[in-house]
C-alpha cells in the first residue's frame, strides 16, 4: 500500500439528478474518503445512501459538476481533458447485475471486446482473454465458443469481471456484484477476489449489502447514509459499533451478533469478531472453560 498518496481521493463530493428540473434528487451531500493503492475497501450503506452514485464517479460515468473533487490516480475528473478511456482501462467497474454487460453472442467474443478496443493485436487480446477467464474460473477451452446467454447465473458473474479483468485495471469496483447468485457461487466468487487482490496487488472496492461478505473480505469500511460518510474504520472498528450501524439501517454479521449477545450475558469478556473462524474459536474457547 503506498502510504504517500491515495489512489483514489474524494473530498466533499455533492451529486444532484435532473438538476434544476422539479424532479431533482439529491444524491450525495459531503461524502469523502481515502483509498491507497493495493487496498481492499468495502463501501456499506443502506438502499438509496448513494453509493452507486459515488462508485460511478470512480471511473467517470458520472463527472464532478458543483462542489468537491474526485481525484483518481492524480487526474481530476472535473478536468474537461481528462481522457476518459484511459481512465476506465484504469478503473474497471462491474454492475450490481452483472450480466447485463453482456452483448456478445459468444463469451470469449464478450470478454475480448474491451481489449480489441484498446486497438491491441489479435495474439495479445487472445491472451488476455484466457488470463482473465482463467482468474474467475472459467476454462477458456471450455468456455470461449458457448453461448452467452446460455451461462447460468453464477458463470454470468464470471464472464462480466472477466470482461472487465480483460482490460487489466489498477483498480476493480463491484457494486453489488455478488448478489442473487447461489451461495456456493457466490464463495467461489468471493474467494477469487480475494485471491485477485492478493496475488496481484489489485485495488478492490467492494460495494455490498451482505456484511457477512464484507467482514470476509475487506480491510477497512465507510459507511454511506442519506449521501454523506458517516462511519469509517477497520472492519473490526465498525462492526464493534453495531448500535450506531443500526441507526444507519444495517447490520453486523451474524457471528458478531451472536458473540456480543454471550458477552451481554456474561459467558466471554466483550470483544468482536468479524468472522466464522473467529466466532469459532471463541466458541471453542467457551467449550474448553466449562469441561474444566
């Protein structure tokens, strides 16, 4: 992680829709935050708290128009020379329904189109094809001549990160990318972008409504309400603070909650867990105590 400077930089970012029209929604009001190089950052709020209209600033799809500043890599995105092509070969961006990205008939045709529009050569975009399939589990051999819309919904997923991993990004956003697939898919994705970050040093931001699947994953969390960052933290830090969470409209995973309930009654000391395996052991630690 480079402790200099943040690789993506946002600093009391307002966004208003339909401006000046009697249906204007005021969508962020004063969010800001910091994210260096190589981290994984999980973004949490409830429905309509304006994190897709943040994460959408991140590659340029929305502009900064009235007040603060989105600084990507060291480029202002309310720069009118700012090159904007450039910028979403840089920050690559996956949908809460991925699979509507889709538009190819053939999935290796899909996953190519982004590569074969940076103007590359045939061998280098085959190439980056089969690399990029190959990190979402996707066997090229197998995969690359099916049908898209053939994939279930698990292999959808797939092919859409693979569409955007094609591009090689310096940073990967998912806004909701892992939900409404299975729960077995969805470990398998979850396990890959995990893997993504770590092999690689790739920068994830990670935008979801499961705090299960951000207490697995992230480093650190902000929380987004009503269009401004209201908590921000390590994953540890915010979930011990689960009464301000619900104030927010959200949770703490499932093992936090069931570790704060033992602690309210008295069989462990307080403390905070953000995950199955240390819920695990504390509960085997209690096991341990009472045989003795």
């Amino acid at each position: 992680m480079d402790a200099g400077r943040p690789i993506i930089q946002v600093n009391d970012l307002h966004h208003r829709y339909l401006r000046g029209t009697p249906l204007e929604v005021v969508a962020l009001k004063g969010v800001t935050m910091e994210i260096y190089e190589g981290e994984m950052v999980g973004i949490i709020g409830r429905s309509g708290a304006g994190k897709s209209t943040l994460v959408q600033h991140f590659n340029g799809l929305i502009r900064p128009r009235e007040r603060g500043k989105v600084i990507v890599d060291g480029e202002d995105l309310a720069d009118p020379d700012i090159d904007i092509r450039a910028l979403r070969q840089k920050v690559g961006l996956v949908f809460q329904y991925p699979e509507q990205q889709l538009f190819e008939r053939f999935v290796g045709d899909d996953i190519a189109f982004g590569p074969l529009k940076m103007g590359l050569p045939m061998e280098e975009v085959r190439e980056r094809v089969r690399e990029a399939m190959e990190m979402v589990g996707l066997d090229f051999g197998r995969f690359k001549d099916r049908y898209t819309f053939t994939l279930s919904g698990g292999e959808m997923r797939r092919a859409a990160i693979a569409g955007v991993l094609a591009l090689r990004p310096k940073i990967l956003i998912l806004d909701e990318s892992t939900s409404g697939v299975d729960p077995r898919s969805r470990k398998d994705l979850l396990g890959r972008i995990d893997a993504l970050h770590r092999e690689r040093g790739l920068t994830v931001i990670f935008v979801s409504s499961s705090m299960e699947d951000v207490a697995e994953l992230v480093d650190r969390v902000y929380v987004i309400d009503d269009g401004r960052t209201v908590m921000s933290g390590t994953t540890r830090e915010v979930f011990s603070r689960p009464e301000e969470l619900i104030r927010y409209g959200l949770g703490v995973p499932q093992v936090t909650e069931i570790v704060h309930e033992l602690a309210r009654r008295g069989k462990i000391p307080f403390t905070t867990v953000v995950n199955v395996q240390e819920g695990k052991e504390v509960v085997w630690k209690i096991l341990n105590s009472s045989a003795t």
